[in-house]
C-alpha cells in the first residue's frame, strides 16, 4: 500500500520520567511500523486514563523499560497505512485502545495494531470515538466476560434472556466512562435489576441510561441501603471500579454465593475484617485492548442501541488542564485532547 507523503516530525505529548507525572509538550520523529501488525493513524482524538502517569510505578512488570512514554492509550483516527489482508485500508476510520505496554496516542501519529483496531461506525464523531475504547471495553469484559452476564441477550437470544434476568448488578462510579457503559450494556443485556451508584445530580443521567435503582453515596452509603432491605437489595453480580468505603460498601451489596469484579484494587482487599460471607468469584482484572470486542460494541452504536458519555474536550494545547480536569474525579463520561484540527 503506498503510504501518503508524511512529515518527518510530529506534534507529540511525553511523560518526562517513569519516577513523574509530569507531562510534557514536544516534538518527535513520526513511527515507523516494525510489527507485522502495526498500522500507522494519523491521529485526531485521544483519551488520558486516570492514573495512567503512575502505571510504571505501580505496575513495572507492564510497562517495558523501553517504553515510549506517550500517555492516552484511547484514540480515534485515520488510518495511513496498514498490513496487506488486515481487513483495514488508506483513509479508514478507526478506533482503539493501543496495549499499555507501547506509546500512547497524544501524538499527531500514532501505531496501533490490528487486533486493536475497530472500524468507527457511521455517526460518532472524532471525540466520541475516542472516548469509546477503554471505558466500552472494561464494561463489556466485566459484565460478560467476567461477570457471568450473557452477551447473547443483547441480540434477543431468549435462553440468554432468561439468565440474565434473574441477575441483579450493581456499578459503581455509575456517571463515569467505564460505569456509564456498565449500566447502559446491563441494561440492554436483560439484567433483573442495574443498580447505578453515584453522586449528586447523577440520578436522572443513569437513569436514562437504564438503571432501575440509584444510590446516591452522598446521601447513603451502600451499607446503609442495603440494610434497608437485605433480601430484595442484595446483588447477585456487583462491578466496582472506585476503591476505598466504596469497595467495603460493596461486600454488603453482594450476596453470599455471588461475583464482585474490580478495576482498582483487588475485592479481598476490601472485605471488610471479620465478614464470613463467601464469593462464587472475587475478581481484579486489566482490560485487554481487542478489537473484536470493540467491533461488537460499534455494532451497538449504529443501531444506536448505546452511546459514549463525553465529560470535556480539551485543545492539545490545554493538555494539562485535561490531565488536572482527570485527576479531580467525579467526572460525567471521558475527556478527551484533540490532536487534530479536525476533531
């Protein structure tokens, strides 16, 4: 495939040390694919993760020490070359999460693999693309890979229907990109009940995204409304993504014999001292970046069955204000740094 003419410096955000958080503005050589499955992106959108500038610290053994330092492993782009048979072409619009153990996408071109890529569907916009990825991903690999959800009843499989509605599931950090996801693919899957936990202000959004039971944490805790009524509010599958009280909290809400899966720290870290109660599955996990999964998820959006919640669209220009904005927390959905004029 014959590459288009490219420029031979980029545009590129770096993370100045492995030991910092400290992001900065630069320029660097545009990439060349060395991996059979690389396909080079020019770049429009990109999306930071919270706490992606603390990974090499807290997670060495997936962050190579080779690594190039370039934060937002989300993007949305165009593709400018790719593998012969990968299925994708010149001019593609594409989607992804780039695997945490490479550079990121805050960079004007950026190397994703053909695993990760996805075809954006018709409709969704530079920023929603990028803020669809990880957050799209984690939910789904939660609730079906790892929840015990079945992603058959999304397309009317009835047996599928079935189980999951005797499932109740319970999110966390329900307004957030991943939680936001979580509530609108539980929902659409048939589940018994979704119970959206979130702040203030947050109740009519997550109800509109399918949640049945809102528990606002700042006005009850989730110990509290549990007590409330043990045997109805006790569920069967809770998918926590906070940490802290809430992970604690979280040991009320499911039931004996039930499956808690996290995001942010492992459940048995949690449990409360001195609770005897006893999981089917207690289980931390890292999203793994596949396009197939994302592929299924965009058939969703084309039939507008779902939507990417974004929080806030930041100029590359504004990328610490971006990155501080994702620090604070209590977000509503992603935000994202646009990389292209076009976005």
């Amino acid at each position: 495939m014959a590459s288009q003419a490219l420029p031979q410096t980029m545009k590129t955000l770096l993370q100045a040390s492995r030991q910092t958080t400290e992001v900065l503005s630069t320029t660097a050589p545009v990439p060349t694919p060395t991996h059979p499955e690389d396909v080079l992106v020019r770049v429009h959108a990109a999306a930071p993760c919270a706490g992606e500038l603390l990974w090499a610290i807290y997670f060495p053994e997936n962050i190579p020490a080779d690594k190039e330092l370039v934060p937002c492993q989300d993007m949305a782009g165009t593709v400018v070359t790719a593998p012969a048979g990968s299925g994708f072409a010149a001019g593609d619009r594409v989607y992804c999460r780039i695997d945490a153990s490479r550079a990121g996408a805050a960079r004007d071109y950026a190397l994703p693999r053909v695993s990760e890529l996805a075809k954006i569907p018709e409709g969704l916009g530079w920023t929603e693309a990028a803020a669809t990825p990880l957050s799209a991903l984690t939910a789904w690999q939660a609730l079906f890979v790892h929840g015990g959800l079945d992603a058959k009843a999304i397309k009317g499989d009835a047996a599928a229907r079935e189980r999951n509605g005797r499932i109740r599931v319970l999110v966390t950090g329900a307004a957030g990109g991943v939680g936001s996801w979580a509530v609108q693919l539980a929902a659409l899957a048939g589940a018994k009940a979704v119970v959206a936990v979130c702040g203030r202000g947050k109740e009519q959004k997550v109800r509109e995204l399918g949640a049945t039971e809102v528990v606002d944490y700042t006005k009850t805790s989730i110990e509290e409304w549990v007590a409330a009524d043990p045997a109805a509010r006790e569920c069967d599958l809770v998918f926590e993504m906070v940490g802290g009280k809430t992970l604690a909290g979280c040991w009320a809400a499911v039931r004996e014999g039930g499956v808690m899966v996290t995001i942010n720290t492992p459940p048995e870290s949690g449990k409360p001292e001195g609770l005897n109660k006893q999981l089917s599955k207690a289980l931390f996990f890292i999203v793994e970046p596949l396009g197939s999964n994302l592929a299924e998820i965009s058939e969703l959006i084309a039939a507008g069955k779902v939507r990417p919640t974004v929080d806030s669209v930041w100029d590359f220009a504004d990328y610490q204000k971006a990155f501080a904005k994702l620090e604070e927390g209590h977000t509503s959905g992603k935000i994202i740094i646009k990389v292209s004029d076009e976005a």
